[in-house]
C-alpha cells in the first residue's frame, strides 16, 4: 500500500485508515495522520468533520460500539488504532484502569487522615463502591458523630 496516494471521496474508509498506519513491533498500529497534541489520540476528517481514527478503525473492522461504553486501550498506546488493542468499557472503568485512575488511587493512598484528624487506618475506614464504579473511602468515628447528631435531631422534646 501506498502512503502517498491522495483520498479521493470515492475512496472505502478502511483503506483510508489503513494508509495511515504503520505497525509497530509491539503489534500496535500506530497512526501516522494528524495527532491531537494534548490527548495524542489520532484524528480522520469525514465530510470535514474531525474524528478519532481508533473509533473509526474499530466501527469499521469489529462493529458498532455499544451506547454508553468508550473503548480503553489496552496497549496504553493512544495513537493505536488496532481493534484488537481496543475493549468496550464504562467511563468509570476506562478511568480505573488509565493513567488518571492510577494517579487518583496514589493521591488518596498519600492522604493518612480525614479533615477532622481521624486516622484512615483498617478499623476506622469504609470503603464503599457508588454504582458508578467510583470508589470512596470515609472515616467511621465522623460518621458515627454525624449519625449521633442526627439522631439527636429526630427526638421528640
């Protein structure tokens, strides 16, 4: 395949995509079109509309993407477009499983106590999972002293 050969609008979108891929050792296919600079994702204009080419490869090689999920990579290589490095998932486990979500579980594993003082340590910690996946972590003696005060304000005089 050529690298050279200009588009035309006649030409199939997967051939597009496959033009401006160059297969690393790693089996990843790293895009050599246009990079966005902040996010390192690859772009592909349709009907001068920019869209991310590892999106567009996986629609046109694997199917549709389900609503609601996005597609992780699990190479970690932003400008791969190979489906096979691609996997439907929830934002929230997208977040968990990247860069972001990492440095997010670092950032709260550095913080020892709660904003009252109280020790995040084993007998003193909750550890819930919001139905978004988020998970949290709250101290038991605020929340003891929380419930005790709202106790109070429920009692008949």
């Amino acid at each position: 395949m050529s690298f050279n050969k200009r588009d035309t609008p006649r030409t199939p979108l997967v051939e597009r995509l496959l033009r401006r891929v160059e297969i690393a050792s790693t089996g990843c296919w790293e895009w050599t079109g246009r990079i966005h600079p902040s996010t390192g994702y690859g772009y592909l204009d349709i009907l001068q509309v920019p869209r991310r080419a590892h999106r567009l490869m996986y629609e046109e090689l694997v199917g549709p993407i389900p609503n609601g999920l996005d597609l992780d990579h699990l190479c970690r290589v932003r400008c791969c477009v190979n489906p096979d490095h691609l996997e439907p998932v929830t934002r929230g486990e997208n977040t968990r499983r990247g860069l972001a979500g990492a440095q997010t579980a670092k950032r709260m594993a550095a913080i020892s106590h709660c904003p009252q003082g109280h020790p995040y340590d084993e007998t003193n910690t909750y550890v819930g999972v919001q139905k978004s996946g988020h998970v949290n972590r709250r101290c038991r003696a605020c929340h003891r002293e929380s419930q005790r005060r709202y106790m109070e304000s429920r009692r008949v005089p």
